[in-house]
C-alpha cells in the first residue's frame, strides 16, 4: 500500500516541478485501478450526473449523489487525495450551508478536500469552508454549473480583458485559503500565467501544459462517453467499441448455443445423478417421517 497524499506531498511535487496526476472517479471498481496505478489526486467530480446518469449537464446533482459516490471512491482508493464536488447550490445559497455540505464530504466519506466553482464571487464561502479546517479547491475558467451564464461550454479567458480577470480570480481565490485552483479550458498563455503568479497547485483541464498538473474525466480519456469530447480530451482506449464487441459476441454465443459450455457449468457430485433419478421414480414423499 502506497503512502496517503497529502497537501503537503503535492507541495513539495509542486516545488520539485514534478507535474501532479488527477482524474474523476466515480465507483469502487474504477476507484481500485486508479489505486493501483498512482493516481495523485481523485476528483468525484459532479460531472457524474452527465458521464453515470445521463443529464445533460451538471445542475440536476445533489450531495445525497455525491456523498455515496464520495463513499464508494474512498473504500477504493485509501492511498489518493480525495476531493468531493461540491454540486450546484449547495455553496451558494448561503455561508453556513457551504461550510454543512462540503463537511458531509469530510465526516460521510473522508474526503480530502472539497471543489467549488467561481472566482472573487466565490473567495467569502471559500475563506468560511477553510475557516472551518476543511481545504477547498477553487475552480476557475469554463465553470459547468454557469453554463447558462458563459452561453455553454466554451474556452474561457481567449480575449486579454477575460484573461487578465482569469488570472486576477486565481490570486484572489488563493489568498482566500485555496490549497490548489482547477484551471478548465483556457488558452495555455493564460494557464502559465496563472501557475507563475500562484505558490499553490494549478492544475489544468485544458489549460495546456504550463500548470502544475493535469485533470482528465476518465470516461473522456478510455473512450466511455460519446455525447461529446472536449478539444483538451486525449484518448488513451476505446471502452464503448471493445464493450459493445463484448456485448454482441454474448448475443451471438447465446444464439448459437455456445454458451453456456460445460466449464461454465457445475457438475454434480459422482453418483449422485443416479440416486436423483431413483428418488425421482420413487414419487413424492408421501408422510412427514418421510419429508
């Protein structure tokens, strides 16, 4: 079992320049892999309600979905830093409900760190959230739940005024207490100016190779969601071919007859099919004693 990441170990990749690792996870069995493989920081992202339950955006998901999804991603990954999500309105209705929430992540599934979304808006809830011992990190560029304001999902920062308001909400984000700031979609000038002004952990999600980290979505990266891919998106497989593959050989199996063959039966114990047939022949028992 690998050591547990801490703040303080992405700190010190951070300063070595040693780029730090995350992806989303959202269930134990993807959750065990991801262990396994090293992955530094895992994000149960609120992009679960589009990749697992098929909304259209982020809006529809509530802490209940998060916190057993938290849950779930914790019993299978004890060795990585585990951040919740917090989802749509469960920061911004007010301060006191902000600091509730993001310590149902803490104390129901032991998570690490909490994500919210928005920039100098957004700095009271985080100094608060960190005010009460539980890390944020801020989230700033293409922000999901403000898709009706930003017009969709589009590139943020690509003209100087935004950027120059990109980079501005990362240094007030920081001195409000974030630990580290998720960068999304922004050009790469605008990713390395924000990681050179910052002493905490940029990490990028399409905002090029000049930050600290990265983040992919791992139903993007293996190729398990089709509604949509992000520019930033690298593939590294194509799950939904080599499932569907799986699916249709199952069908074709079944049809023929080929499944199920004798290895995948259980065979009775020696003799004992005889003495079934016996008893078969003998008729039901026809007396308690007998029963």
């Amino acid at each position: 079992m690998r050591d547990k990441v801490t703040i303080p170990y992405l700190m010190d990749k951070r300063a070595r320049g040693q780029p730090i690792t995350m992806l989303t996870c959202y269930d134990y069995p993807m959750a065990l892999l991801q262990e396994k493989a090293g992955v530094d920081i895992i994000l149960v992202g609120d992009s679960v309600g589009m990749t697992v339950y098929g909304y259209p955006s982020t809006l529809p998901v509530t802490m209940d979905m998060m916190v057993v999804h938290a849950q779930a991603v914790r019993r299978g990954a004890p060795g990585a830093f585990l951040i919740g999500d917090m989802p749509f309105l469960s920061y911004q209705v007010s301060v006191e409900e902000a600091i509730r929430h993001a310590g149902r992540f803490m104390q129901e599934a032991a998570c690490d760190a909490v994500k919210l979304e928005g920039g100098r808006t957004m700095a009271p809830v985080v100094r608060a959230i960190t005010g009460a011992g539980i890390p944020v990190m801020g989230h700033l560029g293409l922000t999901p739940q403000s898709l009706a304001m930003l017009g969709g999902f589009r590139a943020q920062g690509r003209d100087a005024a935004a950027a120059a308001r990109v980079v501005e909400d990362g240094a007030i984000l920081e001195g409000a207490g974030a630990f580290a700031i998720l960068l999304e979609a922004v050009p790469p000038e605008v990713g390395r100016e924000v990681t050179s002004r910052a002493a905490i952990p940029i990490i990028s999600i399409g905002a090029g190779p000049g930050c600290d980290g990265q983040l992919l979505i791992v139903h993007d990266m293996l190729g398990f969601f089709e509604a949509f891919t992000p520019r930033f998106v690298k593939k590294y497989a194509d799950l939904n071919s080599a499932i569907l593959e799986a699916f249709q050989a199952y069908l074709d199996d079944v049809a023929s007859g080929r499944f199920p063959a004798p290895e995948h039966c259980y065979p009775m114990k020696k003799g004992e099919w005889e003495r079934l047939r016996q008893l078969i022949a003998a008729g039901p028992p026809t007396t308690p004693e007998e029963v």
